[in-house]
C-alpha cells in the first residue's frame, strides 16, 4: 500500500509538473506579449482574449480534477452509486465521451475502502478511455451478487495489443493494490482495434446491507 501511495503521489506531482506548471507558465508568456504589445485592432485584441480565456478554462478544469483524484468529496456525501454517476456525467459534459451508467442491487452501506476503491478505478479507467483509446462511448456497470460486488468498464475506442498495454496502464498500478488489499481480483482484456474491458471483484464485507428496499 505504501508503494501504491507512493507511485499515486509520483503521478499526481507529474501532472502537476507537466500540466498545471507548463500550462500556467505558457500563459504567464502569452499574457506578458499581449501586455508589451497589444493589437492595434480590436477584433484581433478580443480573439487573442479568447485564446487567453479559454486556456485559464482549462487549467481550472484541470485543478478541479486532481481535487477529485485526491479527495472525491461527493462520495462522502452522496454514496458510491451518486458518485459514480455524477462522475460520468461530468466526464460526457467535459470531454464528450458518451458514457452509460447502470448499477443494481447495490448494498445501501458500503466499507469506505471498498468504495474509494471502485470509485478510484471508475476514474482511471475512464481517463484512460479519454486520453487514449479514442472511444466515442464506454459503459460502466456496477453490481451486487451473492458475495460480492462487481464492476465492469467497457470502452470502444482502438485497445492496445495484448502483449503490452503500453503507458496508458502504468496509472493503474496502484489500483491494482488496492483490489488486492480487498482480497478482489482485477483483469483487463485490451485489444488492438477492439477497446478495452476493465473488470474488477470485491468480495462484500459483513458490515455491508442488502440493498434498500
């Protein structure tokens, strides 16, 4: 688990590094141009502020999902189920991928390690979909059996070649732990041209009830 924490902590300090510091440096350059020399013609001033805009809107989005990555509010608040689901509809608004969400007979508590778990893996996979596979729609299923819970993510975009998974995978490696810290198992079928199935298991604990009438 420490080196799960480890190789999760590495990853967010890169992306703050990669994405957030190079992003607001680039603007930081492009704001001081506009300030030394500004357009002469308002029409050329209002685009170039737009340009401007537009990249502040994506590094907010980008704060705002690392805040996610590293404390998911809502699923304190609302539940895995509401989590989940509000999760995917963020990720349709934001980055157009068309993400259908079904869930059944979900106990009504749910051990704070086991959702944290199934939430953090919902999120990786479906940024791997976005940032890799080129899908245009993935499906999230998550549901109850006699013993345990189950959760299926299945992307359509272009896959990997199962010999290698490549780089889009090494972000799971920490998920990977903590499935197994839950006793669950954890299989990825990726292949090239054919999307990618991510399947999880968590085996339900006694402090986990039936789903509410």
């Amino acid at each position: 688990m420490l080196q799960a924490r480890e190789s999760e902590s590495r990853r967010i300090a890169r992306e703050l590094h990669d994405d957030l510091g190079q992003g607001l440096a680039l603007l930081t350059v492009k704001m001081d141009l506009l300030r030394q020399r500004p357009p002469e013609e308002t029409g050329e001033l209002e685009a170039r502020m737009q340009e401007l805009l537009a990249q502040i809107r994506h590094l907010s989005s980008s704060v705002h999902d690392l805040s996610h990555q590293l404390h998911p509010s809502k699923l304190e608040q609302l539940g895995l189920v509401a989590a989940i689901g509000g999760l995917c509809r963020e990720l349709t608004h934001t980055h157009g991928l068309k993400i259908e969400f079904t869930h059944d007979q979900m106990p009504a508590a749910i051990s704070p390690d086991t959702a944290v778990c199934l939430y953090r893996i919902v999120q990786e996979g479906l940024r791997n979909a976005i940032k890799h596979s080129g899908a245009q729609q993935a499906e999230v299923v998550l549901s109850r059996t006699a013993d345990a819970i189950s959760l299926w993510i299945v992307d359509h975009g272009r896959g990997s070649t199962p010999a290698g998974p490549g780089q889009e995978w090494t972000r799971l490696v920490s998920m990977r732990e903590r499935v197994r810290y839950l006793g669950g198992e954890i299989a990825i079928d990726s292949q090239l041209s054919g999307g990618t199935r991510l399947h999880v298991r968590v085996p339900l604990k006694d402090t986990e009830q039936p789903p509410a009438e």
